[in-house]
C-alpha cells in the first residue's frame, strides 16, 4: 500500500511540474515571438538617433541658406527706403 500511494505523489508531483512546465514554455514562446515582431516594426516606427541628427542638421543647413536670400533681399529693399527722398 506504500509504494503505491507513494507512486500516486510522485505521478500527480510529475503532472503538476509538466503542466507548469508546459505553461513557462508556451509563455517564453510567446514572448520570443512578440519580440521578433517588435524587431520587425521598430525600424519603422522609430528613428536611429544618429539619422536624426543628421536630417536635423541637414534641416538647418537648408534653412540657413533659405535666410541668406530673405537677408538679401530685405537688404535691398532697406537701401531702396533709404534712399527715397520723401524721407524725413
């Protein structure tokens, strides 16, 4: 009657470890799975720090120069008032 009751524990002991097991198992699956889908999609939702410091300084190179020829023609225009004679 000992071993068998004793073989009874150690055969539930086995299935609830098998069933925990089982559980772990499919989790980590899980979650290597939602990893390889986040792998996936941060290059596309996300920009490297490095790209957008260099579309940032692009940015301001292209505004810089866009300036040059408003500071221009404002220039310009500030000679042309200058130099109307209705001035006071």
């Amino acid at each position: 009657m000992e071993q068998n009751l004793l073989n009874w524990i150690f055969i539930g002991f086995g299935a609830v470890v098998s069933w925990i097991a089982k559980i772990i198992w499919g989790t980590v699956k899980d979650l290597e799975r939602k990893i390889a889908e986040t792998q996936q999609s941060i290059p596309e939702t996300y920009v490297r720090r490095d790209d957008f410091k260099d579309a940032v300084k692009d940015m301001r190179d292209g505004m810089r120069e866009g300036f040059k020829h408003v500071e221009q023609r404002l220039d310009v225009l500030f000679q042309k008032l200058d130099q109307k004679e209705d001035r006071n």
